[in-house]
C-alpha cells in the first residue's frame, strides 16, 4: 500500500436492562419464560387500545448508565414512535426516543496499547426491544417475549480509531453495567451496531461508511471491523469496488461482511411523538435519589481495591460481578479486612462451590455470615483451618456459624497442654508408626500428625503441631 489510512468507527450499543418487568406493561422481562409467547400481554402484543405505562425503573436505570458514562441527564425526556413494518413488531412501530433523549454528551477514557483516549458518547436512549422470529420447515413463528423488554440504546461519537479500542470500551460497559445492576450483559443482551469508514490518515473528512448490524460476541466483532477495513482501505486503494453507504452483516463462519440493504435515512421512518406516553420530568430530588444510589465508577472501583492490596485479577473477577462486590463491601463495612475478605470470597468460596460444580453466581452467604465467620478467626477464637470448615457447612447449608462451631467443638482452646496430651497420646498409640519415624521413614510422621488433627477435630495450629509431634518422637 502506498498509503496509511486511518480507520474511523462509532458505535451503537444495545443493551437490554435488568428489570422485573417490561417497559410499558407488567409482564416479566423475557429471560422468565419458559415457552414462546408466555410472556406476553394484550399491551405488548400490540391489542388496538391498549396504552402504554412507563416503567419507572427503565428511567432509574437509564440516567445510572448516563451517570456512570459523564453524560449529562435531561430533566425532560419524551418518546417517539419509529414506524416501519416487520412481523416481530406487532404495533407496526418501535417505541424510542428521538427528539429527546434521556442522556447527551458523555465520555468514556478507553486505555489500549496506543495509550489513554477519550470517546465521546453522543446520546443514550431508552427503547423497546422487538419480538423473535424463529424459522422452521415451511414456516415461520413469532415469540413474543422479547417484545417490549426496556433496552438502552448508547450512541458514540465515531471515535473510534481501532478494534482494539472498541473491545476494551465494550468490556467496560460490561463491566460498568454489571456492577450497577443496569444489566447482566449476558450472551445476547448487549447487542452493537457498527459504522465504520476509511481515510487516508491526516484528512479530516470522512470515508465512505458502512454498517455492521447486530453483533453480540466481541471477538465476532473485533473479527468483522479488522475484515471491513481491510475492504474499505483494498477499494481505496486498488479500486477493487466502489464503497457505498450500506448495511451489512457479519458471517462468522466465512470471516466476511455481506451487503443487506442501502442504509435507511431517519426519514424512512417517519418518526412522530408518541402522544400515549407523557413527557418525563426528572426533577432535582429524583436526580439526588438515582445519584446516592449509584456504585462508584469502575475505574474508582479498582484504584480503591488495589489500594488495598487486592490482586489484578481478583479485581477483574470483582468488577464483573456486583454481587461479589456488594458482598465484599458489606462485609468490609462489618469491620473485616479488604484484602483478606476477597480471599475468603473469591478462593475459599469459589473453591466449595467448584467441588459441587456450582460458580461464584451462585453464591448465597450473607455479609453478616461471612464476617462473623473472618471474626472468629482473626480473634483466634478458632484457626483458619476450622473457619473454612464453618464456611463449607455455611455455602452447603446455610448452617448458622457460631451454633455450628460450637456443635462441632471447633471453638475449643487449645492451650500447648492440651495439645502435648493429644500428641502423647497419639504416639503411645500408634508404636509402629514411630520405630518407622525413628528408622528414617519421614512418611510416618505424616500419618501420626493426620491422627493428631483429627483427635484434635482440626482445631490447633497445624504448624504448631508438627513442631512438637516431631521433637518428641524425636526423643
Ligand atoms: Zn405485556
């Protein structure tokens, strides 16, 4: 190539929120159901008169994600209808905003190996997602679940100048999303469309642009930019075609993008103000509630957990999952330590709820549990070792801690007397075993000190143990 070019994206961002019901009507969101279709009422399968009513959580969430993106909130926000016709939509129009939409002008720093830049969110907007068709044999179905689950639509600036650059923002909406409990971001709930265009580098002016629709994996995404580049920048600079303005989609098996249809403009759509649903004012005591109740900014976030000698990649497992989060915060603000708190979440939780092959998601121990247990042990009321055994029978069965360790007698002190009785007896016990020890079988010793803990009920310093176990077979 004789020429550099310089690749321009923007990004538009679809993600379906986390609440208990739809946007304007009570049905549950879709990930409720069950069969086709069972989530479904007169309003969202678009019954002639029936009026929609806003859900006050989707605006509640909505200015959160716009909080946590620098945007700025408007205080009065309306809804449009976009009307086009398609037999997943049953009102012939998708319910969206145009004129007003709830957030503009944020920003989001995206840190890759080219350094720190800034990609400026140009709206964020509240919608309802569409129904599903599924194809079979000679016909096709519609379900209707999806219809109406509340989405968010965030639209950036093309700013973009790299895939890289696009997979870091979008894990960072991920992570930002999920630890405000603005949406799980599961397989399929956050869906982007991207514009993408080419220029030779230096020129302000942009390329020609194409859009890629509706990609939910990042790695199909960042496969489709790399792949739709390289075709802008060939046809610039080989003229092997002539770019038009078009939408295409990605096939993920060939690696290639295909043309769709030409790129409708706004005015195919015949937007118009929906007059069933009245302007949102959010005033300032509304704006106060929504701001006292969102998290800390990822980015905080982290810098505060590393601060505390949090790892990396604890911190990562942390950020994707608020619940993790909320659990290590609460128990914190009980009075445990950060650092040492983490690891009894992430290591010694992660490891009981792996052996039932179950993950950290479902994990159901309370804060309150949780520090009455790390208590007990920096008290020195009881040992690591039998900590973890409380914490086992806690995540397994929900046993209440303290009954449990006095049950189990784990919560016995065990004064060096008591222990030298233990290890006595053990040793007159077991003869065989110290003339092996004593002709150099160091295996031995293993199985003496494995009857020591377990007289002892795993209770005592292990350390401390074998130390002595050792001196006095030694003798
Ligand atoms: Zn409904």
């Amino acid at each position: 190539m004789n020429m550099n070019y310089e690749i321009v994206i923007g990004l538009e961002t679809h993600v379906e929120l986390s609440t208990e019901s739809k946007i304007f009507c009570s049905c549950g969101g879709h990930s409720a159901a069950n069969e086709p279709n069972d989530c479904v009422c007169p309003a969202c399968s678009g019954m002639p008169g029936m009026l929609p009513v806003m859900n006050k959580r989707v605006v509640e969430l909505a200015v959160t994600a716009g909080l946590m993106l620098n945007c700025e909130i408007s205080r009065y926000t309306t809804f449009d209808k976009k009307n086009y016709y398609y037999p997943d939509l049953p009102c012939a129009y998708q319910i969206t905003q145009l004129n007003h939409p709830i957030c503009t002008n944020g920003c989001v720093p995206v840190k890759t190996s080219a350094g720190t830049r800034d990609i400026r969110i140009k709206q964020i907007h509240m919608e309802e997602d569409a129904g599903k068709l599924v194809h079979g044999g000679n016909s096709s179905f519609v379900d209707f679940n999806r219809t109406s689950v509340p989405l968010i639509e965030i639209v950036t600036q093309p700013d973009f100048r790299s895939a890289e650059e696009v997979v870091v923002y979008l894990n960072k909406l991920k992570s930002m999303f999920r630890s405000g409990g603005i949406s799980e971001c599961e397989e399929g709930a956050m869906r982007c469309d991207v514009n993408i265009s080419v220029r030779p580098e230096g020129s302000e002016e942009f390329g020609v642009r194409t859009e890629i629709k509706n990609m939910s994996s990042f790695e199909a995404i960042e496969r489709a930019i790399k792949y739709e580049a390289q075709r802008h920048m060939d046809a610039l600079e080989y003229e092997t075609e002539s770019l038009v303005q078009e939408t295409r989609r990605f096939d993920d098996v060939s690696g290639k993008t295909f043309a769709m249809r030409n790129k409708e403009t706004e005015a195919d759509y015949r937007y118009f103000p929906d007059a069933n649903l009245m302007p949102i004012v959010i005033d300032d005591e509304w704006l106060e509630e929504i701001k006292a109740k969102k998290p800390a900014a990822v980015d905080e976030k982290a810098e505060e957990y590393a601060a505390v000698g949090i790892s990396d990649k604890e911190i990562a497992m942390l950020l994707s999952n608020h619940k993790l989060m909320a659990l290590l915060d609460d128990t914190v603000a009980l009075g445990c330590n950060p650092k040492d708190t983490a690891s009894w979440i992430l290591t010694d939780c992660a490891g009981i709820l792996r052996k039932d092959g179950k993950t950290l998601n479902e994990l159901e121990v309370t804060a309150q549990t949780l520090s009455t247990i790390i208590k007990m042990v920096d008290s020195g009321d009881i040992n690591r070792n039998a900590g973890k055994k409380i914490l086992i029978a806690v995540v397994e069965s929900n046993v209440d801690p303290v009954a449990y360790c006095k049950e189990q007698g784990l919560d016995k002190k065990f004064d060096s007397s008591a222990i030298d009785s233990v290890i006595d007896k053990v040793i007159s016990e077991n003869p065989k075993a110290v003339e092996d020890f004593n002709n150099g079988k160091v295996k031995a010793l293993q199985a003496l000190f494995g009857a020591c803990m377990k007289e002892l009920r795993g209770a005592g310093d292990p350390a401390v143990i074998k130390e002595l176990l050792e001196k006095k077979m030694s003798k």
